[in-house]
C-alpha cells in the first residue's frame, strides 16, 4: 500500500504533494490508459479517454451524448439499442475496447457492517454474505459485491460493502459487448467524482454534490471511503423552469445563456431583486434546505461500530449548474460552511495541469468520467473505488 510510505514531513502545498506521489507511482510503461471512462446517466452519457504525453496522463478524447429518452434508470435499461449505438459511437471515436463505468447511487447498494476479524479475505467476505439480507432486499445469488475493509474498532472490523444487481451487471456486460466493448468495472458514481476532486492524502469528511439536469445527487467520504449517499429532486431544469416562469416569452437558448452569465444570487436586500433573481433564489433555497437536512443527518447519526463521524470540512459541487455566478457562494452563505466548486485536475500530476484540456467552466461535468479514468493511472489511490 503507497500509504505504508507516506513521509512525515508536511507538505508547503499541493502541488509539492503531487510531486512527491508522482515519484512513486508506476513507470510510465506501467500505467493503464487503453480504458475509457463512462458516466451512465438517464438522458446522458460522457466520456473521457487517456493517453501518456511525456509519462503524464492527459486528457485525449471526451465527450458527451445527448440521448434524449431514458436509456437507463435505476437498474432498468429503457432502450438497449439506443445505448449500444451510443456505446459504438464512443468506441469509434475513441478507439478504447474496454470500458470503467458508473451508475447513479439508485442502481446499487452501499453500506457498512461490523465482522470479527478475518485470517483471510475470503474469510471476511463471507462474513459480509452472511448479513447482506440484512442490509438490501436481495439474496447472496442475486448480487455481486465489494467489500474493503475500512477501519478496526477493538475486536471489529468495520466493512464498508457496495452492491449491484446481478442482472443489471450481466445486461450491461451483454450490451456493451454488442458495440464491441468490454465492461471491466462498475462503481457507484460518488467513488468516481471524489477521486476526481479530492486531494490524495486529505483526511476527514467531504460533502459532495453533482447537480444534474433534473436532480442532485450528494456523498459523504470519510477518510477515503464513500459512506453516504442520497438523490434529491432538484436540479438545473427547475432553474430553467423557474426563470421561463418569471421572464415569460424567453426560449430555452435565451434562459441557459442567462444562467451562464448573470449573477443571480447577489448578497442584496431581498425586496430590490428582479422577478429573475427571486425565482432563481427559490429553487437554490430548495437545494439549500436538501442538502442541509442531510449535513444535519450526518453530524448527528451514530453510524455502524458507535464512532462518532468525523465533521465535515467542506461542501464541493460538480456538474453543469453550478457553472451559474455567484452559485456556489450564495450556497455557502446560506449553509453557513466553505463551498466550493470541485477541482477535476486535484489529483493529476502538476505537469498535466499546465493547461487542463477541457475549460474549467466545463470540466465540472466530467468529474465522474475522470475519476473513472483516474483508477487506470492512480492505482494506489483508489481506497474510494469499489472493484467489481
């Protein structure tokens, strides 16, 4: 494990930790980058695809498809034809055979049980089979899972399990070999983004927040591990709606250019904002109250093994809404804690970040297909990864 090696001196910034990891990571010969990275969502699909420049990975291809019709919700595939013709338009473009994917946290399972101490890992996996009718409703055969152990508490060794279907598995294995594709991994879309946006080394407790299209989707990672994990029925079309609502004859075009450029959520009393502004404030209040009741459930939870969780240091939101000005402060006031908009470059080393591929205002949309790639180049750093 790289961190049986971390050093005791502390670093002066990231970027010098960055430096130091780079050191001991794999040659460049070493390190995977033939797999693409796909984020499954109902009505989209991105991708990204690296490739070594001077031993460093970068960004090569990325993308994203506009499917239009819900090709995948929770575990059902809408349209399977759709997907396979998506997936070969992806493997055409870019020439990746094998395929790293996430589901949204609907799709899977994620919990943690306490087991005694195991003298193999076999021996702990049997372990977590035996409570898994405890914990989802579906039987050991029905099910493919992973467990890592997470932490060990006297006589006990907390597990942290995620689970997906087996049919859902075996169905996308099918489809994505019908594009001439192989599936290798599946994991729950939160493991993905926090290799994306958190630092390697950084302990303690994350909030997490991709702000899709017609919902959000929010995480909790303590130490490394995905802990927590919770959709709410908030996302960038209600801004939409609200905005038509209150400007009235304003096409589609007209509202997402408006969202991108004007600050809605300027620190003013509230009986001088326009009609905009008030209904822009109304859905990012919804949002607010959400994602607080949630920070609220964590701090005060007493989870599995009686420890008490570690604070949360921070709130950092992915995904194309919080691209609007002013969004992400206007959240941190009203939660009263540091937001921030999430840094998909944090775990490249300082050479790749010279100048990042994508634009920043677009790369928080492919948070979840770069943390995907990121288990290919950054095989020790993936304590958040679920195996499948």
């Amino acid at each position: 494990m790289l961190s049986s090696y971390l050093p005791t001196t502390i670093f002066s910034s990231r970027d010098q930790m960055r430096k130091w990891l780079w050191r001991f990571l794999p040659s460049p010969k070493a390190l995977r980058t033939e797999t693409v990275g796909i984020d499954l969502s109902e009505q989209t699909i991105k991708y990204v695809a690296l490739r070594l420049e001077k031993g460093s990975p970068r960004v090569w291809v990325w993308g994203k498809r506009s499917c239009g019709d819900a090709l995948i919700s929770g575990t059902t595939i809408g349209n399977p034809d759709a997907l396979v013709a998506h997936l070969r338009k992806i493997f055409l473009r870019t020439g990746r055979a094998e395929a790293r994917v996430s589901l949204g946290e609907e799709a899977g399972y994620l919990f943690r049980v306490a087991v005694a101490p195991a003298r193999s890992f076999e021996e702990l996996r049997a372990q977590v089979e035996f409570q898994l009718a405890e914990n989802i409703p579906l039987g050991p055969g029905e099910v493919v899972f992973d467990a890592v152990p997470a932490a060990h508490l006297g006589d006990t060794v907390l597990v942290d399990v995620a689970a997906y279907p087996k049919k859902i598995i075996e169905d996308l294995t099918n489809l994505f070999a019908r594009a001439g594709m192989r599936l290798i991994s599946l994991e729950i879309e939160g493991s993905a983004i926090a290799r994306s946006v958190i630092p390697f080394g950084e302990r303690g407790a994350f909030f997490l927040a991709d702000i899709g299209q017609t919902e959000a989707a929010v995480y909790v990672i303590e130490n490394g591990h995905l802990l927590f994990s919770a959709k709410l029925p908030v996302g960038g079309a209600h801004f939409t709606e609200a905005l038509r609502a209150a400007l009235g004859n304003t096409n589609d075009e007209e509202i997402e250019d408006l969202k991108r450029t004007t600050n809605f959520f300027v620190d003013s009393a509230e009986e001088s904002l326009s009609p905009a502004a008030q209904a822009a404030r109304e859905v990012a209040d919804q949002l607010v109250e959400a994602i607080r009741r949630h920070v609220v459930y964590w701090q005060e939870h007493t989870p599995t093994g009686g420890h008490m969780h570690a604070p949360l240091r921070s709130v950092t939101m992915v995904g194309g809404t919080v691209r609007m000005p002013g969004f992400a402060a206007y959240v941190s006031r009203a939660l009263r804690m540091p937001v921030e908009i999430g840094n998909v470059w944090s775990n490249f080393p300082p050479t790749s970040k010279v100048i990042p591929p994508i634009p920043q205002k677009e790369s928080v949309q492919y948070a979840t297909a770069i943390g995907l790639t990121l288990r290919d180049v950054l095989p020790a750093l993936a304590p958040v990864s679920q195996w499948m």
